[in-house]
C-alpha cells in the first residue's frame, strides 16, 4: 500500500551574491587572453613612445614608461580577478549572472520576460573559440550580458533560453 503523505514542495532556491549551494558554471579561461591581449594591444604604443622620448629627448619620460609597465601589470592582476568572478547558473524559472569580487552584481532574468538573445563575437573573440551572450528583456535595465563563453556552448544557451522564454510565454 502507498503512503498517503503528500511529497511537501521542494524549497525555493536560495540565490545569493556568495552563491550558495547553486552549481555557478564559470566563463571559459580564454576571456582572460583576450582581455589581456587588448590590453596589450592599447599599452604597447605608449609604451613605445615614452620609451623612444625618453631614449632621445630626456630621461625623465622613462619615469611614464615605468608608470605603464606597473598601471599595465596592475589592470593584468586586475582583468584575470574580474574573469575569475563571472559565473552563470540556469534555474527552473529564471537565469542567474553574477560578476564582481569588490563590487559584486547579480542580475536574475527570468525566462518569462526574455525577448531575444545576441550571440557576439568579435575576430579576437573568435580566434579563442568564444563569445558573448546578450540577453535582452522589454526593459533595458532588466537584460544581462555574459562574456567568454565558448562558442557551442553560447550557441546552445541561446536555443535553450529561446525556448524556455517561449514556453514560459505560451503557459502566461
């Protein structure tokens, strides 16, 4: 014989900025190289020509080239911190993002309220294998953005998100 007792609803999930038990899928290490090759890419002329001034003109000017190098290893500590800290979960109702160790954000989106999902990704981008998942909502302010993701995995989320916003939209 069956046990009569009612199965009681399994608790809401608890979702906070210190995450919880929730399994946070991190973004793909690769964001990091590309965000250090755009650094790269941006102090390398400076420090070519405060390096060259310095070398004809006065020494003094090697004091910025010295600034560069410690500001660029800074911003390098700083960009591998900030990858380290994106993660993402999908949720039965809703998708999580949460970014940041100082300034910590969590947006929550539910499926509900999805409109459409942008898959971007630039030539760097793309020379890693990732890209960039925009989710947008009827409000701007409400959408979330979830960078370095590898490219099938960012193709799959789309279609999942795609249809589970439709689904949630149908059962309104």
């Amino acid at each position: 014989m069956a046990d009569p007792t009612p199965v009681p609803p399994a608790p809401p999930v608890e979702v906070t900025l210190r995450g919880g038990d929730l399994p946070w899928r991190p973004v793909s290490p690769a964001l990091t190289r590309v965000r250090l090759i755009s650094l790269g890419i941006v102090l390398a002329p400076l420090l070519v020509a405060t390096g060259v001034v310095g070398l004809l003109v006065t020494r003094w000017v090697l004091l910025g080239t010295l600034a560069l190098v410690l500001v660029g290893a800074w911003l390098a500590w700083i960009i591998g911190r900030q990858v380290s800290a994106i993660s993402w979960v999908e949720l039965d109702e809703e998708i999580v993002i949460r970014k940041g160790r100082l300034f910590r954000s969590l947006v929550s989106v539910p499926y509900g309220r999805l409109q459409y999902v942008d898959i971007q990704s630039g030539p760097l981008a793309r020379a890693h294998g990732i890209a960039s998942c925009e989710i947008h909502t009827a409000s701007p302010e409400s959408g979330g953005s979830l960078p370095g993701l590898p490219v099938a995995e960012a193709e799959a989320l789309r279609s999942r998100l795609a249809a589970r916003g439709e689904a949630q939209r149908a059962g309104l």
